[in-house]
C-alpha cells in the first residue's frame, strides 16, 4: 500500500494525485504501519480540506475492498 501511495506521490506509472497518495497511505497507517502513518500525516498538511474529505470517501471505499477481507483488526481513525 505504501508502494502505491509512492506511485501516486510522485508519478511513477500513474498519474501524479496527492489525494489517492493520502488514500493509500491512510489505509497502511490503518494496519500501524509507521511509513503510512508517516505519509499520511504529511500529506494532511498539504491537502486542501476538499481533498482530504474526498480522500476520506475513498479510503472507506478502498478499505471494503482491501482490508476487511484480510483483515480483522483495521482503523481508519490513526
């Protein structure tokens, strides 16, 4: 997740989009993964608030799909 984070960070095969790096690193800080929890929060202090609520969504959505079926303890509040 931290490798997908870094790729939208900073471009690398995918478009660059601070929010969906915020997204990514939010969903490994969810697992206390200290590169996420790192990531995520410097990246808070770079997004707007419209960006940080619409990666909020994302990270909700994104977590259904990649932490709660392999997960059993997750929380997106770090």
């Amino acid at each position: 997740m931290n490798m997908i984070g870094d790729m939208h960070l900073n471009g690398q095969g995918v478009p660059e989009n601070k929010t969906l790096a915020h997204v990514w690193y939010s969903l490994s800080a969810a697992q206390d993964n200290d590169k996420g929890i790192t990531g995520k929060k410097k990246l808070a202090k770079e997004l707007s608030n419209e960006q940080l609520a619409e990666s909020r969504i994302f990270a909700k959505q994104y977590a259904k799909n990649y932490l709660e079926p392999y997960i059993a303890s997750w929380s997106l509040d770090q």
